[in-house]
C-alpha cells in the first residue's frame, strides 16, 4: 500500500514554537485569572443565613424546597445533633431519621438573602398540612459579613478540637489502665510471697512473721530486728542467718539485683562525700609574720650592721 505523497510531507507550521507556547500558557493564565476574579465577584454577593433551630424531620432537601421559592439557594449545611440529645429524641420520638440541631443556607443574593430571614422569622413554616413541621415557626436570621469559607473554618476549629479532647480522654484512661495494671501485679506478687510463707514454718517462727503477711512486714522485719531476734541472733549465731539467706522467700524479697544497685550507688556517695571532706581540709600554709615588714630583710641588715672605727681597730691590735 502506497502512502500519498502529502503525507509524508512535514508541514512546519504544525509544530508550535517556543513564542507560540508562551503566549498560549499567558492566554490560559489569563482565562483563569477571569474566572477566579468572577467567582470571588459573585461569592462577594452570596449572603447566608443561619437556623438556629431545624423542626423533626426536617433534612436539607425539604428545607431547600421550602427555600427554593424565595431566591436561588447555593449550599446548605445542616449539623447533626449530639449523642446524647439524639438518644433522648430517639427515646421519645421512636424515630430512626437523623436530627439536626442548626442549620446555614446560602443564598445567591445577600439582598435575597436578608429580604428573606426578615419576611419569615418568626412566621409559620406552613406548606401541606399533613407534614410534621407544618405548625412550626421559622427561627432564621441574616448574618451580615459572613461567608461561606468561615463557616468552613469553624466547623474545622471545632473538629480540631474535639479530636484533642477525645486525644486527652484516651491517655488519661491509658495512664488509669496502667497503674491499675501495676497494682494487679503487685498484689499477685504479695500472695505468691504469702503462699511461699505459708510453707515455711521456721522462718515466720524466727522473724515473729504471721503466714498472712505482707512483703513489706517481711522487708521490715529483715531490716530492723526486734529484741527476740536480737537474741536469737546471738544464740545461733552464723547458723540462723545461712537458714534466713539460703531460702527461696528471703531471696525474692530482698530482690538481691536492686540491693546490689543501691549498695553500689551508696559506695559511690561514699567516696564523693570523702573527697569533698579531704579537699576542704587541705589548707594552704600562710607565713605567720610578728611585725609589719615593707623591705626586704637582707637589706635592712646590711645597713644596721655595727661597724667599728679605725682608731678602736689599731689600739687594740697594735696598728701602725
């Protein structure tokens, strides 16, 4: 198959150039620098008002039919009600359709907008008379200065803020869950000790220990002995210790790697607290002087020296 000659040509002109680029990306820029200005043009004539109150059953496209034929509608928001406001209503209205707490309409018109929350405050919503808001009352009401992109801005503000709230709740019920924990563990600790010490006998009978004790009586009464166990002490000497230290209780409650611990850590306050004493101990000697000196001693010697006259000299070593 043979390709006609025009195609194989290669037209120049098809392949855009660099100017050509550069003033097609201007006219786009351009084209959306006049929508954007038209849109801001017409959000600055958009006008909303707020409900403060939405009737039962009530959703936002029998509010906008109800709206509709004032003024041309853009957006609604409706905010749904609370947990607990919502299980009450279902409680006494037994209904399953959502409920809204308040509401913002937005108008294509802010004159629309205000002629409307003037004419219908207060009034009666009407419509057919089989529907449930028909006796309802209008509670609307103009907000001047107000735009769709701060209602926006709230709703996000409080969103923030409530997903902070539930942030703190969880971690303080963490923290809860955590020491509650800790305490569990303990108190299974102290039966697992009350039981080893059920089984042994002897050692309760020494330290004076009833088998329902706890770990800190038993610490104790390690740490600090009576009189009873002074003198059992010293009758039994070496023996009664090896018994007290070789059982498996002594060792899980004296937990001998945490004792290790604080016996290393006092060794060192030990030595800082020597060193410190022996640094301020050591004092510098000072040169304890009897009388004010200003000159050197040599000097003042040289000059008081005594000296003897000529004539002394000769008479009495017989000088010529």
């Amino acid at each position: 198959m043979e390709v006609p000659e025009k195609y194989n040509e290669i037209d120049a002109t098809t392949v855009p150039s660099n100017d050509e680029k550069t003033e097609l990306e201007s006219k786009l820029k351009l084209k959306m620098k006049k929508k954007l200005e038209k849109e801001t043009e017409k959000a600055q004539k958009r006008g909303v008002c707020y409900l403060s109150r939405i009737p039962p059953h009530m959703d936002h496209v029998k509010l906008r039919q109800l709206l509709s034929q004032f003024g041309d509608i853009q957006r609604i928001f409706l905010a749904p009600q609370e947990s607990s406001a919502r299980v009450q209503f279902k409680r006494a209205r037994a209904s399953q359709n959502q409920a809204y707490s308040e509401g913002w309409v937005e108008f294509a018109n802010k004159f629309v907008a205000k002629r409307v929350a003037n004419n219908l405050n207060g009034e009666q919503i009407g419509g057919r008379k089989r529907s449930s808001f028909y006796y309802d009352l209008w509670n609307i009401k103009y907000l001047s200065k107000f735009k769709w992109d701060d209602l926006t801005e709230e709703l996000a503000f409080k969103r923030a803020t409530r997903e902070q709230k539930v942030a703190l709740e969880l971690s303080a019920a963490k923290k809860e869950r955590d020491f509650y924990m800790s305490k569990v563990d303990q108190s299974r600790a102290s039966n697992a000790i009350e039981e080893r010490l059920k089984k042994i006998p002897h050692l309760s009978s020494q330290r004076g220990l009833t088998p329902r004790c706890n770990v800190q009586d038993l610490t104790h009464s390690l740490s600090t002995p009576t009189r009873s166990t002074k003198h059992a002490a010293s009758v039994d000497g070496k023996a009664s210790r090896s018994q007290i230290f070789n059982s498996g209780c002594a060792c899980l409650v004296l937990r001998r790697k945490e004792w290790w611990r604080v016996g290393i850590d006092l060794v060192e306050l030990f030595h800082l607290k020597k060193q410190k004493v022996q640094q301020d101990s050591v004092q510098v000697e000072k040169v304890i002087r009897h009388f004010p000196q200003t000159k050197p001693i040599a000097a003042d010697a040289k000059q008081s020296k005594p000296e003897l006259t000529d004539d002394f000299l000769d008479a009495v070593f017989g000088g010529s």
